[in-house]
C-alpha cells in the first residue's frame, strides 16, 4: 500500500510538472498551436462589403 502511495504521488507530482511547464511555454509563445483567427476582409457572402457611395461620413455636431 505504501509503495502504491508513492508512485501515486510521483505520477501526480509528474503530472503537476508538465501542466506549469506547458503553462510556461502557452505564457511565452501565445497562440503556438491554436488555429489563427481569420482576416479582417474576409467576410462571409451573406454579408457582402457596402458600396462606397453607400458609406456616407456622419455629421459630427
């Protein structure tokens, strides 16, 4: 039961170990495996850009 105890807490201290150095390197490098968000300009058809002649500035008062 002892030497069950003991591997237990090695493996969890282990487990503890990799989490903060994965934590660590995510701190360092942001966004290193995540997929990368999309462009500004892109935009779905649904949504199509307005015309230029439809922007008008607005009035500042």
């Amino acid at each position: 039961m002892e030497t069950a105890l003991k591997i237990v807490g090695v493996l969890a201290m282990a487990a503890f170990g990799w989490w903060m150095i994965a934590g660590l390197i995510d701190a360092a490098f942001p966004g290193w495996g995540r997929p990368m968000p999309p462009d500004d300009d892109v935009r779905p058809a649904d949504f199509p850009r307005p015309r230029p002649e439809d922007c008008r500035p607005t009035k500042r008062l």
